[in-house]
C-alpha cells in the first residue's frame, strides 16, 4: 500500500434493517470503530425506528426514538457522527410490510412487480401521500440524528414505474429517469430546506438513468458501491458491468462522493481505496450487510484494517490483524487474509436447488479445500486467544467455515441421491445418508443458536431458526422426492453478468403430448465466479422426454450452453432447434456440448430500466430431444 493520505469521513455501516443487534452491542461497536480510526457510523435502518408517524412495528422488530438517541449521544462522546440511512424509495420493506403502508407501494392495483415478488419493496414516488408520509417520518428522525448528513438509499429501484400513475407521466411524456430526478431533488429540497442536512444517495440507479445525474442538485453526496475484488475501474452493477472511472466523472460534474467496499472480499476493501485515492473523494464507507444468518464478529478484523487504512496510517493487513489479535504467527496472519478472500458473496446458501448443481466447479474445489485447511489452522488458535472479543471472532470465522463443510458435504449427499444408474444408492443407504445429512444440520442450528443467546441476548431468533428448519425440511423433501423422480434436467449455463435477474422456465414435452414444468426461477453460480454452472431439475413423469421448451424473461438475458436429459433408462440430448420466440441468439448452439451458448432476452439493461414492461416479455427456444447413441 502506497503512503496514505487520510480520509475526511471514516464511516463504517451497521445493518440493522435485516436484523437487530443489542445496543450493548452497538455501544461496544462504536468503542470498536473509534480504535480503528473512524468518525463515522452508518445506521442502515430502512424503517427500523418506530415513531409517532409509523406506529405498525410490533413488539422485537423495531429501537425507539430515545434508544437511537443513546446511540448517538454515546457516540458523540467518541467523536463518531451517526448517519441514519432511512430508504424513501426504493428497500422500503420495513415500511411496505405493514398493511397500514401497501396503499403507497409502488405495486397496488393492477400493478405487476417487475421481479415477480411478492414483496412490496418500493414507494410510489408519484403519490403525493408517499412524500408527505416520508416528509413526516424524516422530520421525527431529524430529530434523533444530530449528524448534518442524512443518506436516503434509493439503490436497487427494481419495482418502477409500474403503477398506473406512473405509468401515465411516462406516456404523457415524462421518462422513468424524470421521475427518479424529481423525487430525489424533492426530498432533497426538504431535506435542505426544513431539516438543515446534507442529503447522501446510492449512485446504482443513475447507470440507467444518467441524465437524472445532470438533472439532481451536484450538492447531493453520491455513495458509489462496488463489491467486486478487484477494483480497477469500478464496474456498474445494471448496466452489463461496464467500467468507466465514475468517481472522475462525479468530480467534473461537480458532485462530492463517497466509495464504498464491502466486507465480502479483503482485495475489495485495498483495490477500491488505491483507486479512490487517485481522485478527491470525501471519504470511505466500509458497507456491512445482512447478519440474519451470521454475526458481526467474523467481519471485525476488517473492520479494523479499514478504519486503519483510511485514517492515514502506513499499515498494513498483517499489522492490523497484530493489532486485534496480539499473535505474530506467520501461519495465523495467513490464515486469516486467505479466509478473508475466498468467504465470497453467500456464505450460507439456503436454496436447495443449488445443491443439485452436479460436480464441484474448478473453483468450488480450491474454496472446499481451503475451506477445511482454514478450519483446521483456526481451532489451532481458538483457545490462544487473548480476550474475548478475539475469541469471539476466530469462533465466529470457525463457524462460517464449518458451514462451508457442511454446504460441500450436502452437495455430495444430494448428488448421489439423484445419480442413476449403477451408482444409485439402495433404500439402506439412502436412509442412513439423509439422516446423517439431517443431524449435520441441526447440530449446525444448535451451534448457530448458542451463538446467538450469546451474541444477540433478548433479540428473538425466531426468523432465523425458522430459516434454518424450512432449508432442512427442504433438503429432507428433496432427498424424499428423488425416490419418485423419473429423471433429470441437467442444464449447463452460461452468465458471466452476476448482477442479471433473469427468469428462466424449462418444460418437458412428453410422448403423449403431455408437459410438465421442471423448474422456474433466476439460476446464478453463487460462488459468483464461473460463467458456466449447472443445475439439475428433477422431473417426475414417467414417459419419453421428445422436447424441451425454454422460456426466459426479466433482467439482462440468460445463456444456455447445453442440457440433457437423463433417467435411468436412457439419457436424451438436444438434436434439433424446433422453434424460436423473441430475443434468442444462436439457439443451434444448444445442440453441442461445448462452451458456445444460445443467449435469451434483452440484454440491453438500461433499455428495461426505462421500459419495466420491457422486462415482461417472454423469449423461448424449443428443442427436439434424441436418445444419445453410445459410440
Ligand atoms: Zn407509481
């Protein structure tokens, strides 16, 4: 690392909107932040203070007023300005849950979610209620922050301009980008205005919407995100990643800015400031998210190299971690930067599809490995810690690994039980590999619940646990159904764009003329590193397979390289392109199994950025099924 310069803000987030920690715990938090050199912390609340405005929350989902301003007075003894990050847009769920709200969802009345969720997520910025309701909510939050900042989300806009009011100014003229321009310079007007504070934005929606950047007051501070682990050029996230140097644009145009890395990747935290230290930004804010299924403490190490790196120290990753634990060994300290740069973006996966993915990837393989290596160094060190915050932190890193083993482990569980064939396990086996796969996970909930009595003391688990039991149950079902199964779908995609939601549907057409629907959902690689994945969809009627149709919509278009079918009897491959609809590039690339794809959809992001019907539109490819003759 180049001599550094140090930052003028120093901020670190806390989420609290994805689940709520104590405020013993916050309090010491802020203790913690102040060592490492911060003077700033992000409060990612959405709407997780009740006041007079917003009475809905119920007992355990919400901190009051007075709480929140122990928060900031404690604070304010250390030097540290809280900043609340309240959504006004867009991540409103917190909001929008409560029935009292859904009448300024963004989906009400006809209006379709363009994600197909069932969740409302999004205000309407066209009503006037959501403005006075947000007006009303900022005024009682104002009062609790005494920081002249405040940040008002606005990133992940999916649900927009879809309700009819809205839909009306765009046919009257108006475009989606217009209508984002307008409500943010509104709710900046009154945050300026009335509540004397500089008002702080996420800057993801302006990569579709770049002439609202000229339209929107240069006064606004831009928090540019970018989780990526290298950071070279910052990638937009919507926009098919395309790179430019933002933060330079954001100078000419006048804007302050913010960069912010995450903790998902230590190469994330170090390429992103030698970047930004190249431009004038503000500052750093090291974004922390959702802890519903894991604790802060596996991430503060990083937390601490971070707040070291931007408050002008010469450190180092090494130096930092000396500085946390006390332990010089070359063995720990490496064990420590490896872990940080393969824990990845889903550490716990609770899809059960995804364990039905076949053969470990060349890149699962090295994070399995180094997955176990790590384990084992860190047991190595549990007991020489020298307090217990560092106790607490390499128990928390052990149990995120031990997930890992058990993630790898069910992979193998659920792909023998859908193997065909010779390999196929008997009834015996069966029953002795999916209880052993059962106990494995609930002695994980077991230890992931005794964390959390500790760690979480009078917050209620409840929606963890529950989590928890419904991925067993699932995993349990799944290992039920492969008893009736009659076969699989086994599709090889291809997407190198990680940030795409697109929807993809496979049917089976059989003999009789009869379908059946194998799978619908948006498939990603979770380890988010290989453009090519597969996943394999059990289908359960039991006749001849003669043609797959694949159907595709929503955002950024998805590549298929190559399916099969396989059943006990026989395994059936594409041997023609029978028909096409929509968007599809190159469908006869299909019928080969190599690395050339046929692409679906509409690969132009900003396009269904600003036409949402656009992301309705469905593109299909129907192939003609052939038994494989062996050679
Ligand atoms: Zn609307």
């Amino acid at each position: 690392m180049e001599n550094m310069r140090a930052f003028q803000f120093r901020g670190v987030q806390l989420d609290l909107a994805r689940q709520m920690e104590t405020l013993d715990f916050i309090f010491g938090f802020i203790d913690f932040i102040e060592k490492s050199g911060y003077n700033t912390l992000v409060l990612y609340l959405e709407g997780r203070i009740k006041t007079k405005s917003f009475p809905y929350p119920v007992e355990g989902e919400y901190y009051t007023p007075e709480e929140m301003k122990d928060v900031v007075s404690y604070a304010s003894r250390k030097n540290i300005d809280v900043i609340p990050v309240v959504s006004v847009l867009s991540h409103a769920e917190l909001f929008l849950k409560h029935n009292e709200m859904k009448h300024l969802s963004e989906i009400r009345g006809d209006a379709k979610s363009t994600l197909e969720e069932t969740i409302n997520h999004v205000f309407c910025p066209s009503l006037p209620e959501t403005f006075d309701f947000i007006k009303n909510y900022l005024l009682e939050i104002a009062a609790i922050f005494t920081s002249k900042y405040l940040h008002a989300g606005c990133d992940e806009v999916w649900d927009f301009g879809c309700c009819s009011l809205c839909r009306d100014r765009v046919h009257n003229g108006e475009s989606t980008g217009d209508i984002f321009a307008k409500y943010i310079t509104g709710v900046y007007d009154f945050a300026k205005n009335e509540l004397k504070k500089e008002m702080i934005v996420w800057d993801d929606l302006f990569e579709s919407y770049p002439l609202a950047l000229e339209k929107i007051p240069c006064d606004i501070i831009l928090c540019c995100w970018n989780y990526d682990r290298c950071v070279d050029l910052p990638k937009a996230h919507f926009k098919s990643r395309l790179e430019e140097d933002l933060l330079a644009k954001y100078e000419k145009m006048g804007f302050r800015y913010i960069f912010a890395p995450s903790t998902y990747y230590v190469a994330n935290i170090e390429s992103f400031t030698d970047y930004a230290l190249k431009r004038k930004p503000l500052g750093g804010l090291l974004t922390v998210w959702e802890k519903s299924l894991n604790f802060m403490h596996e991430v503060m190490p990083l937390v601490h190299y971070s707040g070291g790196l931007w408050s002008g120290k010469d450190i180092s990753f090494n130096d930092a971690m000396k500085e946390i634990f006390g332990c010089e060994d070359k063995l720990f300290l490496h064990a420590l930067r490896s872990n940080y740069e393969i824990k990845g973006t889903h550490p716990i996966r609770l899809s059960p599809l995804s364990y039905l993915a076949g053969p470990l990837t060349e890149f699962e393989a090295v994070i399995k490995s180094s997955s176990e290596t790590l384990h084992d160094i860190f047991n190595l060190y549990l007991d020489k810690s020298r307090n217990d915050g560092a106790r607490n932190m390499i128990e928390d890193i052990l149990v995120s690994l031990e997930w890992k083993k058990i993630m790898f482990k069910l992979r193998a569980v659920v792909e023998e039980l859908y193997s065909f064939g010779e390999k196929c396990p008997d009834m015996a086996k069966r029953k002795k590999i999916t209880s052993e796969a059962a106990e494995m996970i609930d002695e994980f909930i077991k230890k992931k619940l005794d964390q959390w009595k500790r760690f979480r003391k009078g917050i209620s688990s409840a929606k963890t646990e529950k989590r928890f039991f419904e991925f067993k149950n699932k995993i349990l079902e799944l290992s039920e159904s492969s008893l009736k199964a009659a076969g699989v779908l086994r599709v090889k995609f291809f997407l190198p764009d990680m940030y795409n939601a697109q929807k993809c549907a496979f049917h089976i057409e059989f003999e009789d003329g009869s379908t059946e629907k194998v799978a619908e959902g948006i498939f990603k690689n979770y380890e988010l590193n290989d453009a090519y994945f597969i996943y394999k969809f059990p289908y359960y009627t039991n006749k001849r397979p003669m043609a797959i149709k694949i159907e595709s919509w929503l955002y950024g278009g998805m590549g298929i390289a190559y399916f099969e079918v396989v059943s006990p009897e026989a395994c059936y491959v594409p041997v023609c392109v029978r028909d096409v609809k929509g968007n599809v590039q190159s469908p006869q690339h299909i019928l080969n199994n190599d690395l050339r794809f046929c692409y679906l959809g509409e690969t132009d992001m900003s396009a269904l950025f600003q036409i949402p019907e656009l992301t309705k539109r469905k593109h299909g490819v129907t192939l003609v099924l052939g038994e494989r003759q062996e050679e």
